[in-house]
C-alpha cells in the first residue's frame, strides 16, 4: 500500500497566560511568546519552519496576510476557523506573536497516512488512523486517555454531528471554529470518523506552559481554547 507524508493540521489553541494576553507557539509540547523565541529551534522540528496560524476572525486573518505580503501561505482555512499555514522565518514568527489579532501558533507535523485514506482521521501522539485503523489504536496509553478533540465542516454540521451523539454531551463546545471536545469510547471515534461532517479527530494533551511571573501551569488545550476565545474577543 502506498504511503504519503502530509502535514498534520492539528489545533491545540493554548490559553496565554502572561499579565496581557497574546499569542503563543506551541512545538512538541513547550509554548513560546514572541520573548521566548531565542530559545526556539526550528531546525529540530518535524517540519523546520512550518507553522499553522489562528486568528480571531475570517476578517483579521485577511488582514494578517495582507501584512506579511508578498509571502504567501500554502493553506488558507476559512470553513472550520480562520487561520492559515505556510513556511515562516522566525522574523515572521514574531511578528505574528506580537499582533493582537493573531489567536495562537503551532509548528506543523509530518505524520504517515496511507494514500488510499478517505473520510476524518483520528490524530495521536503523530500517527493517524481511519475507522478501520482503530484496533490498533490503544487510548490507555495516550496522555489523556478517551480524551479527543473534534473538528466538524460548519457550525451547522457541528450541532448536527452532536445531535447523533445524544444522550452524549460534549465537556466542550467551540461555537466559534466549528467543534467539540470531550470524554469518547472507541464505538463513538469509529462513528465519527465515518461521518462525513466531521473534518479530523484530535486526542487532547497536556502542554505545559510558563507565566511571564515564572509560573508552571499545565493547559489542557480542549478546556482553555474556549476560555481564550472569550477573553480575547471580549470589549
């Protein structure tokens, strides 16, 4: 069977935590500020120089783009969430840190799918499965284990996808992107990823994040992406 590298348009959108709020980098589990990124290595990445870029709104990531012109990105999304993903210097990492319309950034992966793959696909610790990929998917051994994040086409689609989940409800929703998160067996990952509303399945981590005061803190991504909506769109 023949196989395909593509990179792995994950969202782990991180809760900033610094006395005002700004964007972060998030890399193989440690989150960067624009401060930070004398510490950042793009050449030990999966992908050197690879990111993928959130922002606020369809109307700010139109404006962020124009301010990086003439580059270009390689992937505009605009259904699920406003954002896009292209190959940056670190210049451009931080300036984009550094722009109160940008959300958060992460370093895109390499992870091996098959290229007869069709439908959503389940993305953990860097390898993919399809639905019929599950048996050899083990959730005990995940950092959350049976915890997922899910990304659907449209908010229409996502209201609808978790209808056919009922009595099921969601610890998470993100009215905003166009997705859920919560606790799932393997019977509901199987019919998620045969639902063609659903774009990709996620399993949540924990990533481990710094304070400007010094501060450890350990982010759940699924639970503080909707509270840094909430903050950072507030008047």
């Amino acid at each position: 069977m023949a196989s395909t590298t593509f990179f792995a348009k994950t969202l782990l959108l991180l809760l900033c935590c610094g006395a005002a709020l700004s964007a972060t980098l998030t890399c193989d589990g440690e989150v960067y500020t624009a401060d930070q990124l004398t510490d950042f290595d793009p050449a030990a990445m999966d992908v050197p120089n690879q990111y993928i870029v959130i922002t606020n709104s369809t109307t700010d990531n139109t404006a962020v783009l124009a301010s990086l012109s003439p580059w270009t990105p390689t992937t505009i999304y605009e259904s699920s969430f406003p954002g896009f993903a292209g190959t940056m210097n670190v210049t451009q990492l931080e300036m984009l840190l550094e722009d109160e319309r940008v959300t958060s950034m992460e370093c895109d992966t390499a992870v091996m799918i098959s290229s007869e793959t069709s439908g959503a696909t389940l993305t953990c610790d860097g390898e993919v499965y399809t639905a019929d990929q599950l048996a050899d998917f083990d959730p005990a051994a995940m950092d959350l284990p049976n915890e997922y994040i899910v990304m659907t086409n449209s908010t229409t689609d996502n209201t609808a996808v978790l209808a056919s989940l009922s009595p099921w409800t969601a610890t998470t929703i993100y009215e905003s992107i166009a997705g859920f998160a919560g606790t799932m067996d393997v019977t509901q990952l199987e019919m998620l990823l045969e639902d063609d509303r659903v774009t990709f399945v996620e399993c949540d981590v924990i990533i481990s994040a710094t304070t400007s005061s010094g501060v450890s803190l350990s982010l759940f991504p699924a639970f503080s992406l909707p509270l840094f909506w909430v903050l950072n769109n507030m008047a």
